[in-house]
C-alpha cells in the first residue's frame, strides 16, 4: 500500500513539474498563443494591403482615367492645352 502511494505521489510531482515547467508548461501556452495572435494579426494586416494593391493593379489595367491621375499626382503631368496654377500658402 506505501508504495503505491509513493507511486501515485511520485506521479503527481511529474506531472505537476510537467504542467508549470516542462516543454508544454502552462507559461509557454501563454507565449505562444500571445505569437499566434501576433501572426495572425500582421497575415491580415498584410492580407488587406495585397487586397487593395490588387484592387489597383485591376484598376490601371481597364482604364486609362486610373493612369492619368497617377501621372499628375506623382509625376506632375497635364494635359497639353492646360494651364498649370501652383498655389502656395
């Protein structure tokens, strides 16, 4: 009889030692889905961007509009027969 409750012992300071400390501890539960939520987080962070980047490609490929608003805000570019007024503040 004291020896199986010297193994029932035994077994529960394994198993506790296990729990709190051992390669699946309750602390490194805790880190890794603190990770995952991170992860998943920047996936859909980035997921979105790709979104609206492709959003625009889908845009400059059907229409010239697209094209043309990007060259005047970016490169500065009108039309020939515009007049071009520069307001500073």
């Amino acid at each position: 009889m004291k020896t199986l409750i010297l193994v029932i012992i035994a077994l529960t300071l394994h198993f506790q030692y296990r729990l709190w400390f051992g390669d699946a501890s309750l602390s490194q539960i805790r880190e890794y889905r603190a990770r995952l939520e991170e992860l998943t987080k920047d996936a859909q962070e980035k997921k979105e961007r790709n979104d609206s980047l492709y959003a625009e490609v889908l845009d400059l490929r059907k229409g010239l509009e697209t094209i043309e608003e990007r060259a005047r805000y970016e490169l500065g570019m009108i039309k020939e027969n515009e007049t071009f007024f520069q307001v500073l503040e």
